[in-house]
C-alpha cells in the first residue's frame, strides 16, 4: 500500500469524518508547533510498527514540510491497517490554508535549528578573526566543517549532544 497525497482542507474533511492525524516529527519539533488534533508518534517508533489507530478509517501522517513523510512513505503505509495519507506539504501547508495550530513559543527552538545556528556563528566567527586577527582562528572554521562532515556520515553530532544539555532544552526534552 502506498501514501496518497491529501490537500489540507481534504485532510481537515477526513479527520472530521473518524481519520487519525499522526505527526511523524521529534519531540523538540512537536513541542513547538503542532496541529491540535495530531497525534505525535515519532518516525523512529513507526519504524518498529509502533502504530495503534483502533477503529480508524484512515490515517494521515504529516511533517514539517511533507518531504520526511515522503521519504518515509513505504515504512509508514505499513504501518497503517487502513487506508493512509501524507498531508500535502505538512504542516507548513496546513498552516498555509489557514487552519488552526497550537504553538508554545516558550519551547526551544528545534535542536537541528539550534546545531545550524550554533555551528554556523562558530564558522563565520572563525573566518572573521582568522582574516583579521589571526590564520590561527582558520582552524575553528575547519574544526566545525570537519565536525558536521563526521555527524553527517557517522549520524552522531557531537554539537547536539551538547546543546541538550544545556539548561534551556533539558525542561523540553525530559
């Protein structure tokens, strides 16, 4: 079985007729911003078949943008024991259409969002006091670019780790 794409005022029509909305996106994601009636079950979860729609008609799986769901499409259609759908564009295109969402602004940012912004301050930091203080400061550049690489093949980023233990993501993430 495969996702069939649903508009998000097709999705709004289905959800008020017994379907089930499940938001595939982590914990910090979801804790941010959320469509009201979504059910958080995370991508790593549904991978064990970690999904229990009793007595649902169809199920919708939705994301930010739409391109994990995507991407994930053949692990998540089996999850689901009844017909199932990717939200057109997530939940950037539900909110998009004007339909409601719930956002708590006092959550952290995501903590993908927090390694971009960390990783790149310390980049063009580097540049800029390696081009007017010292070449030495060169090397912070390298140092960063080489740590993204290494979290890029080995998927362990040793920068997130260390963003989430600082004080303003241990409350969200506990």
């Amino acid at each position: 079985m495969s996702l069939k794409p649903l508009s998000p005022q097709a999705a709004q029509a289905l959800l008020n007729q017994g379907a089930v909305l499940v938001d595939i996106r982590g914990a910090d994601e979801h804790a941010r911003e959320r469509i009201a009636r979504a059910r958080h079950v995370p991508m790593d979860r549904l991978q064990g078949g970690g999904l229990s729609v009793d007595g649902a008609t169809a199920v919708i799986f939705h994301c930010r943008s739409g391109n994990r769901t995507q991407v994930n499409a053949p692990t998540l259609a089996a999850c689901a024991a009844c017909d199932a759908y990717v939200l057109e564009g997530g939940l950037d295109a539900w909110k998009k259409a004007g339909l409601p969402v719930v956002t708590d602004a006092s959550q952290p940012l995501e903590l993908q969002r927090q390694v971009q912004i960390a990783a790149g301050s310390l980049i063009v930091i580097g540049a800029v006091l390696g081009a007017t203080v010292s070449p030495w400061f060169h090397a912070l550049s390298g140092f960063v670019g080489a740590g993204l690489v290494f979290a890029g093949a080995s998927g362990f980023c040793g920068l997130a780790r260390v963003l989430m233990r600082m004080p303003w993501n241990r409350r969200a993430l506990a």
